[in-house]
C-alpha cells in the first residue's frame, strides 16, 4: 500500500470501518511511514475538534409545544377558504422582487437575441455552419443564465439555498471575474462553517486561475473557524503557493490560535519552504 492509498482509508480506519485484511495492510502501512502516522494524527485530532462541539439539548417542553404547534396549524388549515387566483397573484408578487424581475428579463433578452441572430445567420450561411454558431450562442447564453442563477443564490437567507449556489460552479465551464469574487466573499463572509468549507473546495478546482490563488492567499488571515483555517492550509500545499508562506507565519503569531490549527500551519510551512 502506498501512502496515497493509506491517506484514502484513514476515516474508515478511525470509524473501524475497513475490512480485516485492509485494516492490517494499513497497521503494516502505519508501522513504517512517519509521514502518514502523522497525517493519522492530524485527522483524529480534526476528528476530537469536531466532537467538541457542544449538541443542543432539547427543551423539556419541547413535545408538548410540538403537538401544540401541529392543532394550531390543523385549525388553520381547517378554517382556511379555498385559495383563489388573488391569493396566487398577491405570493407571486411578494416572490417578483426588483432584482430577480431584472435578472429573468435579462436572460429572455439574451435568449431572444440568441434566436433572433441564429435566424439571420441561418439565412446567411451554410445550413451546418448556422446551426453550429446557434448552438455555440444558446450554449453561451445556457453558462451565462447559470452564473446570474448562482449569483442570486449566494445572496439567499437559507444555508441550504447557498450550499447549492455553490455546487453550481462545477456546471459553470467558463467561470468568470464575477463568480470568483462571489466565491471569495462567501468564503471570508459567510455566517455559516459548512457554506465556507463547500465554497473553498470550489475555489481550490479553480486554483489554476491566477485570481484565485491571490483571493485565497488573501483569504488566510481572515478565517475565524479552526476547520477553515486547517482546510485552506491543505489547499495551499496542494496549489504549492509558497506565497502562502508569510500570512502562515503571522498567523502563528495570533493570539489564541487553536493548538491543532498551530500544528497544521506548522506542518504547511514545511512543506511548502
């Protein structure tokens, strides 16, 4: 087993999860390979980290409110009048935001001068060259409608609505200025760990952009949540920035910076120097 292999099973491992014969193939692997008993390590303390965090404890009334909740919804429910075509129109118009009215008409003028020009290039040109360019523009105007959909999303009050807005990006084949500067702020703004942990994966399949690399470097003093901070510093040992190496080391110089986060970024600055 390789040390890639063994970094692949390390969860499973922890979880007791791997079969017999792949558990001891590991335990050999583990016996002769400080790099990955040290990566073990890191992960099991990520893994102590996370079970830290303190679970909610429901309220001894919680029940009780519960079923109160469901009769009051059933009475209204029960005393609600048949919904009409006003109703429809008025959640329609609470729904019709500025915004949003904008971005839709903007998308149908697209599409429309997408039709209009394939038309005129038809008529102009070969038949298999028109159809080629209108499939090239309807093609164009599909990314483009995607990008204004995810840039919408990103602003959404729901984590869940965000968390998807983001999982976009891997339908956006040519991402653009704008998309990369919604990621970065997502990443360094967003009140929610999960939404920053998706949004940095998406942003490290993009680390072949130049903006991105410097966004994300720009990023690491930012990050307040130990499981971003050790998370970015995986991704800058995967780019290989070593421009990363200097907001490394002052981050070491925080104060109350958490001991596993320490010990990552200490980890990252050898093996990025």
């Amino acid at each position: 087993m390789n040390c890639e292999g063994a970094k692949d099973r390390l969860l499973d491992y922890l979880n007791n999860e791997l079969p017999a014969a792949d558990r001891a193939t590991l335990d050999a692997h583990l016996a002769n390979c400080p790099d990955c008993r040290h990566e073990l390590a890191e992960t099991k303390q990520v893994w102590q980290l996370m079970a830290t965090v303190p679970t909610p404890e429901p309220r001894p009334d919680m029940r009780t409110n519960f079923y109160a909740m469901l009769d009051t919804f059933a009475e209204a429910e029960a005393a609600r009048p048949t919904r009409s075509w006003t109703s429809i129109l008025d959640q329609i118009k609470s729904f019709w935001t500025p915004t949003l009215a904008a971005r839709l008409a903007y998308s149908l003028l697209l599409v429309s001068l997408g039709v209009a020009a394939g038309y005129w290039l038809q008529q102009k040109q070969s038949p298999d060259v028109a159809y080629r360019q209108q499939i090239d523009t309807l093609s164009s105007q599909v990314q483009e409608m995607r990008q204004m959909m995810m840039l919408s999303m990103l602003e959404n009050p729901s984590a869940t609505e965000r968390l998807r807005a983001v999982s976009y990006t891997k339908d956006i084949s040519d991402v653009d200025g704008r998309v990369i500067d919604a990621l970065l702020t997502t990443l360094n703004n967003d009140p929610n760990v999960n939404v920053r942990l998706v949004t940095l994966e998406a942003l490290a399949d993009l680390g072949h952009d130049s903006r991105v690399r410097e966004g994300l470097i720009h990023a690491l003093p930012q990050q307040d949540s130990p499981l971003v901070q050790v998370a970015l510093a995986d991704v800058m040992v995967k780019l290989q920035e070593k421009r990363s190496l200097k907001p490394l080391r002052q981050m070491l110089r925080q104060e109350g910076l958490n001991d596993l986060v320490k010990s990552k970024i200490e980890q990252t600055i050898r093996e990025l120097s």
